[in-house]
C-alpha cells in the first residue's frame, strides 16, 4: 500500500519561505498526478498545486506567483517551494494524488506564517 510522508513544514515569519517533501513509499509519483493539498482550521480542505508525470503543472489562484510544485521521479518526491508566505497560507499541508484518494492521507506536516 502506497505511504505518503510528508515533512518541511514550520514556523516562519510573514514574506519567508519554505520547502516541503513528499516521500511515497513506491514508485507511484510516476504514474498518478500528484498534488499539494492543504486544510486550515475551521476551512474546506484546497488543492494548491498539481503535477502530472509529464511535468504539466496548475496551481489554485491563492498560490499562484509565490509556490512552485514539481516531482523527482528517481527518488520518488514530490516537492512543494513555497515563498513570500501570507498568514493565510497556515495550513496542515498534504501531498496525496490529484484529486486526492482516501486511502492515500498521510499525516501531512503544519505550516505557520505569523510574526
């Protein structure tokens, strides 16, 4: 059974930056398109970011300019740069495939902006 883990998240102060991992346990990331998901407290989960495996890459209008997706199919990652961070963008950030399969949730790792 496909393991997604994600890792990268943190702390960060308003206009930083950060980069977040996927790691899936097969080679997966190949085949399916994969996307960066998030969901803040109290909000509807949001796709910020898809990747198809030839590279064909969309993101939400929220993220658009400041995040960049993109994949290494030889070690099975995909990565999430994501710069000039807003408070808006404090979230529990999940990789899984694009739209997104129950049985693929990982545990997703926190991301804060504040000052």
């Amino acid at each position: 059974q496909l393991q997604l883990v994600e890792s990268g998240g943190g702390l960060v102060q308003p206009g930083g930056s950060l980069r977040l991992s996927c790691a899936a346990s097969r080679s997966i990331i190949s085949i399916y398109r994969m996307g960066w998901h998030r969901q803040a407290l109290g909000k509807q989960r949001e796709t910020v970011a898809t990747i198809t495996n030839d590279n064909s890459i969309n993101y939400a209008d929220s993220v658009k300019g400041r995040f960049t997706i993109s994949r290494d199919n030889a070690k099975n990652t995909v990565y999430l740069q994501m710069n000039s961070l807003k408070p808006e963008d404090t979230a529990v950030y999940y990789c899984n495939t694009a739209p997104p399969m129950a049985t693929f949730w990982g545990q997703g790792t926190q991301v804060t902006v504040s000052s």
